[in-house]
C-alpha cells in the first residue's frame, strides 16, 4: 500500500512540475516576438487558448521559441535550426551542407550563359577574339552548371510543380571509427570512416495544382524556401541517425498532431497567432548543442567542438577547367552534347564536376599527345629547330597548347618553311 501511495505522489509531482513548466513557458512566449516591422509576431497579443497551443507544443519538442521555432501561416513550426541543433551534438556527426537545386537557379545560370554568349558574339564581330573566347568559355560553364543543378534536381524526383527543391547532405563517422583518436588528431585520414547521407525536400507550386492533388501546402507555398529547406534537413536527419532520431522524430509528429488539433479548436479565436514572414538562411553551428532527449526528458549541454573544415582541393580546378574547354575547341569538338559525348567515349565522366585532377590531365593528353608527335616528327624529317619555328608561327618560344600545336602542324603540312 505505501508502495502504491509513494507512485501515486510521485506521479503528483512530475504532473505538477509539468504544469509549472507549462505556466513558465507560457509566460515567457507571452514576452517574446517573432520576425520584425510590419511582418512582427508578438507574444503578448496571443490569446490564452492560442498562448498555451504554442507553450504544450514547446514543452512536448523541447524546442528553443526564440531561434527554433518559427510561426508560419498562423501555426508554429520546428525550422531547419531545430534540427541542426539536434544533428550536431551527436558524437558522430562531421559536417553538413545544403544545395538549392531550385528551377530558379538553373534558370539563373542558363540567363549567364545567354548574357555572355551574346556578348562573347558581339566581340568576335569586333575582332577582340582573345576576349570573345573567354566569355564563350564562361558561358559553357555556366551551361554545364545549369545542366549539373537539373541532373541533381531530377535524381531527387520531385513533382513538376514544385518551385524550390532543396539537398541535404549530412556525413557522419560509421559506429566502428575511432573517434578519441579522431577528435585528438591522432587520425588523419578521415575518408574511410565516413559515410554520407542525402535527402532533399520540396515546396511551392502546389497550390496551382490543387484539384488534381487534393490537398494544399499552404504554408510550403507561402514560405517555399524555408519550408523546403527544413524538410530536407529533417528526412536526411532521421535516415542520418536513425536509431536515435526516429525516436524523437515520433515525438515532433505528436506535436505537431496535437498543435493540428488543437488549433482546430481555436482557429477562430481573434488572438490566434500571425504569421512572421521572410526568409532566413541555413543557421550556423549553434554554440551551445544539445544531446538528443526522448520524450520528457531535459537536454544535455554538451561540450562545444568547432566543425572541420573540409579538406581544400590543391589544384585549380577553375584554371584546368579553362584549358580543357580551349584544347576541346582547337580540337574542333564544338558544342555540349558533341564534347559529352566525347567524354563518355573516352571513360570521363560527362559533366567535369566530377572529374578529377588526372581526369583533366588525361583528357589534355588525349587531345594534345597525337598533334605534338606528328609536329615533333615532322620536324625531325626535315631537320627544323621546333623553337624557332614556334616563334615565328606562334609568337611564343615554346608550344604549351593544343592550339599552337594544330597550328604549327597546319604550318609544316602547308610547306611554309
């Protein structure tokens, strides 16, 4: 009996401390306020059916309201700082990034590649040849980035509607790493104990399609690249670390089923929530992290340890990119789908984002090696001093490209001694 009465008065207490959390919470929500201006939220125009709404789905997310939460088309909802906080503080978490792969931004690089083609055109017109090519080359570049945004942007599958389209990447050490030895610097290789987990996330559009889809994103067509942005964090969050975020996953969808239903009920109450507008950018590491807690419990401030830096290429990628494009020119492979399918044929990948150093260094070689051993025999047979030659042709004391090698191949076919 005095079993059951200490488990009855346990149980009094947590009930009690709950509901003194719940008056504590609600009182601090009260003196807070979201977004700025005109667009401003604040806490003291709440009702207090809406004020105890927001504080239940607070307490139940162990959510931070002022920098985790944002109040979007009337409702509350955890953004991407939320989840970032939650990722962060696992111990076997690297780094993360995320990659709009947006129609907008395809477009915005096609809208280069358009400006600086009409540009390099008119130049070439002028004469300025040397100019004209630089910009014909940027404006390859920027069509193979468009290209590379809609390769990504359809491996994600999203519907044709969808205005923002967002990837999350999140790599993390496998459980068998050693990561004493690791946050000690006494490994440096890091490659082989990491993994890599992608999601992406979608908004905006649907709005438009309505009768065909049945239902309506209103607050992913109102806010598209917040709302995007926080999805995609999430999926890639929960399938990152599964055994502990699928946990605590189920208690954010019982929050946000409870804030469904109970606004529900309240939606009609003149003091229900506004909406805080604006965009906001991916929130940096936040200085005090979180271990995740279940249900009920409180978070644990963990120790802060700075992210890695990435490792930095050591070569330019930018520079090599430049002198493939102009050997592929004075290879007479014109065009994209042409110099595509060129790289296929010859084992490179068809978009360079993917290539490697040896890959440009390779591709050069194919190019360059079969005109240079013809120049080079050429003038062995007919006992000419190449640098000489190159001088008088070329300009230069030394052939170094593509180009003035075709050209003084040109030369010697055409017995222009």
């Amino acid at each position: 009996m005095s079993q059951s009465l200490e488990k009855y008065r346990e149980s009094g207490a947590a009930a009690l401390a709950r509901t003194q959390e719940l008056k504590d919470l609600e009182k601090r929500i009260r003196g807070m306020e979201w977004g700025s201006g005109n667009n401003a939220v604040r806490g003291e125009t709440f009702s207090d059916a809406t004020l105890t709404a927001l504080s239940r789905f607070v307490q139940i997310t162990r959510a931070e309201p002022q920098t985790q939460v944002d109040i979007l088309g009337g409702k509350p909802y955890l953004n991407v700082n939320y989840w970032q906080d939650l990722v962060t503080s696992h111990g076997h978490y690297y780094r993360h990034e995320q990659e709009d792969v947006s129609p907008a931004v395809e477009q915005g690089f096609r809208d280069q590649a358009k400006r600086r083609g009409a540009l390099a055109k008119q130049l070439l017109e002028a004469g300025r040849k040397d100019e004209a090519l630089d910009l014909q080359l940027k404006a390859l570049e920027f069509d193979e980035k468009a290209d590379e945004v809609r390769q990504k942007r359809a491996a994600c599958s999203p519907p044709a509607w969808a205005e923002v389209v967002v990837i999350t990447r999140i790599w993390r050490f496998i459980n068998a790493a050693p990561l004493d030895k690791i946050k000690s610097g006494e490994v440096e290789d890091l490659d082989k104990y990491l993994v890599v987990v992608e999601e992406s996330g979608y908004a905006g559009g649907m709005g438009q399609h309505m009768a065909s889809y049945k239902k309506y994103d209103r607050v992913g067509d109102m806010f598209p690249g917040k709302t995007a942005r926080s999805r995609s964090f999430r999926r890639c969050a929960v399938k990152t670390f599964a055994a502990h975020m699928e946990k605590y996953s189920r208690e954010v969808e019982r929050a946000e089923e409870y804030i469904e239903a109970e606004y529900e009920i309240i939606q009609d109450d003149p003091g229900v929530i506004g909406t805080s507008g604006g965009e906001v950018e991916v929130a940096s590491r936040s200085a005090e992290v979180f271990d995740i807690p279940l249900a009920g419990e409180e978070p644990v401030v963990a120790e802060y340890e700075p992210e890695p830096e990435p490792a930095q290429e050591t070569f330019d990628r930018d520079r090599a990119r430049r002198q493939l494009f102009a050997t592929l020119k004075a290879a007479g492979i014109k065009g994209d789908k042409v110099r595509k399918d060129w790289a296929a044929e010859h084992g490179f990948p068809r978009s360079t984002s993917e290539w490697t150093e040896e890959d440009y260094d390779r591709a050069v070689a194919t190019l360059t090696d079969p005109v240079k051993e013809e120049v080079y025999d050429m003038a062995d047979d007919l006992n000419l001093d190449l640098n000489d030659l190159c001088l008088t042709v070329v300009g230069k004391e030394v052939p170094e490209y593509l180009s003035d090698y075709v050209a003084l191949r040109d030369h010697l076919r055409g017995g222009e001694l």
